[in-house]
C-alpha cells in the first residue's frame, strides 16, 4: 500500500448479501483503479464473516486489490486476508501484529489526533486513518478532522495516510490536494444513482483533477 498517488480505498457496506454484492464488487474493481477493499460488517456472526470473505476475497485478487477486515486480526489471519484494520477501541497494534504477523497489513485509525498517528507509526502501522473529514451516516463519530493533518503527515510522514469520513466525489479534491494517500468510501460508491462502476471512474477523474 506505498504506490504513489491517491487511490481509493473502498469499504463495504456494514450489511450485505455476499453471492449479490460479489457483482457490484466487481464491477466497481473493473471500473477504475481501487488500491483497497476493507470488509466491514458489523454485528455479524464469524461464520458469516468467514462467507464474505471466501466470495470477495478472490474478486479483490483478480484485480491485485489488498483485501483488508475490519476489527478482527483473528480471523483475518485465518481466512488468508491481506490485513486487518482496527480502531482505537480495537484490539491493540502488537495484538493485531501478532495475530496476522509481520508480512500483513495492519492499518489503524488515529481520528484527528498527530499523536495517535506517530504513535501508530512507531510501533510499526503501515498505514494510518484519518476522519471524519466530512459528515456522514455511516458510523456514528463526535470526531471531526481537518485537512491541515493530511498536510502536516504528508510533510512529515512517509507512512500512508487514509482520509475517510463522508467523503464524495464532489468533496475529495482538497483532501488530495492535501495530501491524503488513499480516500475511504463507502455510500458515496456504493450507493451512487448510476451503480459503484460509475462511482470509480468518476472518483478516479476527480483524483485525477486535484492532483494536477
């Protein structure tokens, strides 16, 4: 996840059916460049997990996408995911690295705080998420971001940063333009009028735009 450039970096809806959402995922890949797919299913049995994986995860291969699970190293050891992504309330970054070991990805959200991010950084993340830069229904946050930290991390940091929060393909400008590595979205693509295909290309030519 060290490409140059600002990618996206998809994230599933917290619900799905995995036989149908299979479809949409891949059309969505095969739209336009994707650097990441984070499954995020929340209040989901593990059985129910390990289905969603076993469809998407080779649909994410197919395209040379990194496969990353939410919340659970555990499971994204067993069921062969490129990393896990946790959050502060999480199982902790040595729990999480011991768990997938050192040649996955562990990634892990810092919300607004510089802190929390060199913290991460230090202990061996290899990547860091910021937000919610935006407003946004998806996951209830009293934390709001501002782009002034993807400046400063891009300055100082080699580590990727991910932006994420209410970001649309009419706001991400100033967060590439800022500096973020990867943008995460979820509605904004998922439950775009013309379908997730259409929501790629549209996010790449917008990427593409900012970063002139």
């Amino acid at each position: 996840m060290t490409d140059p450039g600002c990618r996206l970096y998809l994230i599933t809806p917290p619900r799905l059916d995995p036989a149908a959402f299979r479809d949409d995922l891949a059309a969505a890949l095969d739209a336009g460049d994707v650097g990441a797919l984070q499954l995020r299913l929340k209040d989901v049995g593990d059985d129910e997990v390990r289905r969603a994986v076993d469809a998407l995860l080779p649909v994410a291969d197919a395209q040379g996408v990194t496969f990353i699970l939410n919340d659970r190293p555990d499971l994204a050891a067993e069921t062969g995911c490129d990393g896990v992504h946790i959050g502060q309330d999480d199982a902790g970054y040595d729990a999480a690295r011991a768990a997938v070991g050192p040649d996955r990805v562990v990634g892990v959200t810092c919300k607004n705080s510089r802190h929390l991010g060199m913290v991460a950084g230090e202990q061996g993340a290899d990547y860091v998420a910021f937000g919610a830069f935006f407003p946004t229904e998806t996951k209830q946050t009293d934390v709001r971001a501002d782009p002034e930290i993807l400046e400063w991390w891009s300055e100082m940091m080699v580590l990727p940063s991910v932006a994420i929060g209410g970001i649309t393909i009419e706001n991400c400008g100033a967060l590439v333009t800022a500096g973020a590595d990867f943008l995460a979205v979820i509605s904004a693509v998922w439950g775009h009028a013309d379908g997730p295909a259409a929501a790629v290309k549209a996010f790449n030519a917008a990427i593409a735009e900012a970063a002139r």
